[in-house]
C-alpha cells in the first residue's frame, strides 16, 4: 500500500479547522452525513445575499436566473451518474422519498397481490420499510436474499429467489453498514437473463460518494441517492427511472409545478420530470448539490476512490490489532466504511469516550436492524472514511478505542 500522506482537500472543510470537546476534530462519520466544503456553503449564501426567488413561473430577472440555476443542476446530476436524459432525474428531499415514490407509484400501479419482490438482509430501512408499506396494501410477497459470513451477498441463492411471480429485484450498492460493494451489475445481468420484465432498483447512497456510477452502463430501472453525504446540503435526494417507466407511472403527490392545467373538472400534468416534483422545491439545496458534484468531479472519483481505499487499508490493519475488536463485513471489494464491535465495551459506551476525545462515529443499528439481527449484534460501532479524512483521524480513533477499553474493560 502506498504511504498515505497529507489530505489535500481537508481545508476546503471549515468545519474540520475546529475542535470538538477540546480536542482536534477526527470526524468518522460520513456515511451518516458528509461536511461540506467551502464552496458550496458559498454557493448557497450568495444565493440567499444576491437573487434568492422562487423558480419556474417568474418572470424577472432572479427568478429567470434562478430557474437557469436549478435546471444546470439537474444537467449536472445526469452527466454524473451518465444518465441518458435530464428528464430522467427527479429531484426529491433524499434516498428515502425517491424509493418511497417508486413504491408508491410505480408499485401501487403495476402491483397486484402475490407478486413478489426481491430485497437484501443488508438493505437501509429506507429500501425496507416502504415495501412493507406497500405490502400492507396491496399484498405482495417479499423475499431476500441472505448475507454470507463475510458481509457479502449469497448471490447463488438469487437464482433460486427468482420465479415467474418475481416483479423486481432491490438492493443497496453499497452497505451502509459493512461496506460492501455489491455487484450490481452481475446481479441485474442475472435478473434479466431470468426475465427481462423484472425491474431492478438500486439504492446509491454510499455509492455515488465513493466512485463513479454509470446508470446507463448498469441497465437499472431506478437509481437512487441522496445529496447530504455527497458533501451537499440536506433535504435533497434524487430518482433517477428509465424515461419509458417514469412516463407510464402516475405523480406521487399534488399540487403546484406538477400540473399543465387545472380546471374544476379535472387536471392534466405536466411533463417529465416536473410531473414528479410538486411544490417549490428545495432551490437552493438542488444548486448546493450541484457545487458538489462540480467539486467531487473537479478532484475526480478514481483519486477520491484510491485516498479512500489506502485509509481503509491503513485502519484495517490498525484496528485489527486491538484485542476483542471484530470487524462485520470483510469481503475484499469494500468502500470507506468499517462496523466492528470490542468484547466488553458497549457501542453506545465507546461511542461516547471517543467523543470526549475529538472522535465522531456512529454507534447502534445504523437504520439496519433486520441485518443486526442476521449478525447476531444489538449494534456496532461504525467508522465511515470520507474524502477529508487523514491518517491523523485513523490513529486518533486507535488511541480512542485503547482508552476506552482500559476504562470499560
């Protein structure tokens, strides 16, 4: 493994510059939500200082420049993900909104009972929780595929999971919880090999911060993710569908930006992607994103991806050597995120000893309960490495597990 030296963008992050309890800040926990840069709190406020104004249906100038803005913005996301058309993305407030306009939508339309679906035992609560939902409604079967010891997926099992009922396959790029990289694009292969009906759902929101995604290459129906752990503001997420699909599903919800036309009588809707986004927006944050995506682009994700991957390698090794600590998920293909827990320190224990040592993790079931359950952990600690992190960060959060084990242990 190469030496790894100085972080080159740890300045862009203001917020790094502080302490936290007294202490240097070594903030692990990016896969929750990222920092952002200077360029894009900047980006934001000259909005708010110079032309704020609500988009689309002005006619001055602010709003004219505005709505310029805000649709650059979508152009922007298309070309990162290589989408085929802008009218292919909708902006929505994060990963979970889009799935649950997805189930809402497409699946309360082309649905019936007993129609199944496929899911995974490592999915978010965000690509769990509203196929529940939807099963509650209409009564389609959920089936999953299991998690292997390693933290990757049994993906032998997916043939078996397949039938002639099977109307969609969903599962997460990457976990959120052990990292793992899944093979999206082996595993949609094997989904239309079986029939190529099945539509195919992929949860991005570790993925798109970690290395570049190419929804066209992959041949998925639908490809989420959501901008705040892409160094961008919250509040704003986005669905990407095939054109052909987002045409035949009917709007989510109502009201203005969504219509053509509204008579007492009835409403015609508006076009792609506008059908799918009622209500003023969240304008800003779609432009803070779209400064994100210039920023992470402007360093390029193959070097965000090899930084990322020499610290992941560099905290293994160290983590490794602490006595009790075990790690979930130790599949080879893996991003910048590390679960583990220590024998005799509690997570939410530990978690609060680093903290009092300047170090930011996640502690508990990270929205992943069904997978702690297939783990056998009530919860773990998580270390998620973001393009700012160092090497200082990584020993920071040694020197912090040492001193917890000699107070809990």
């Amino acid at each position: 493994m190469a030496e790894v030296t100085v972080n080159p963008w740890r300045k862009d992050f203001p917020i790094l510059a502080q302490t936290m309890n007294g202490k240097r800040l070594a903030f692990l926990d990016s896969g929750a939500s990222a920092q952002k840069p200077q360029c894009v709190i900047d980006t934001m406020t000259q909005i708010y200082q110079t032309h704020y104004s609500n988009i689309h249906r002005g006619l001055y100038e602010f709003s004219q420049i505005l709505t310029g803005e805000f649709e650059a913005a979508r152009n922007k996301v298309a070309d990162f993900i290589k989408a085929p058309s802008p009218r292919s993305i909708i902006f929505t407030r994060n990963s979970t909104e889009s799935i649950n306009l997805v189930a809402q939508s497409w699946g309360r339309t082309f649905l019936s009972a007993g129609d199944e679906i496929i899911l995974t035992e490592m999915e978010h609560h965000a690509n769990f929780v509203p196929w529940h939902i939807l099963k509650n409604q209409i009564g389609i079967v959920i089936k999953y595929i299991p998690v292997l010891e390693d933290g990757s997926l049994d993906l032998t099992a997916l043939q078996n999971l397949l039938t002639d009922k099977t109307r969609l396959v969903a599962l997460t790029h990457v976990s959120n919880v052990l990292g793992t990289v899944n093979p999206v694009e082996d595993i949609i292969k094997t989904v239309r090999s079986h029939a190529d009906h099945i539509k195919v759902l992929i949860d991005g929101s570790q993925a798109v911060v970690h290395g570049a995604v190419d929804v066209a290459a992959l041949d998925a129906d639908f490809y989420v993710f959501t901008g705040h752990k892409l160094y961008a503001p919250t509040g704003v997420g986005v669905l990407y569908g095939r054109e052909s699909l987002l045409e035949k599903m009917p709007p989510w919800q109502g009201g203005g930006d969504m219509i053509e036309k509204v008579t007492l009588d009835g409403v015609t809707y508006a076009e792609l992607p506008n059908k799918f986004e009622a209500g003023t927006p969240a304008i800003v944050e779609v432009i803070g994103l779209g400064t994100a995506i210039d920023y992470v682009s402007k360093i390029g994700l193959a070097q965000i991806s090899k930084w990322e991957h020499e610290l992941l390698v560099y905290a293994t090794k160290k983590l490794l050597q602490i006595k009790g600590l075990k790690i979930l998920g130790t599949t080879k293909n893996k991003a910048g995120i590390i679960s583990f827990t220590v024998e005799g320190c509690p997570a939410s224990d530990l978690a609060m000893i680093l903290d009092q040592m300047g170090v930011a993790v996640r502690s508990g079931h990270h929205c992943c309960q069904p997978l702690m359950g297939v783990l056998g952990v009530e919860g773990t600690i998580r270390a998620s490495i973001g393009l700012y992190t160092d090497k200082d960060d990584i020993d920071q959060l040694i020197a912090g597990i040492i001193k917890a084990k000699m107070m809990l242990t």
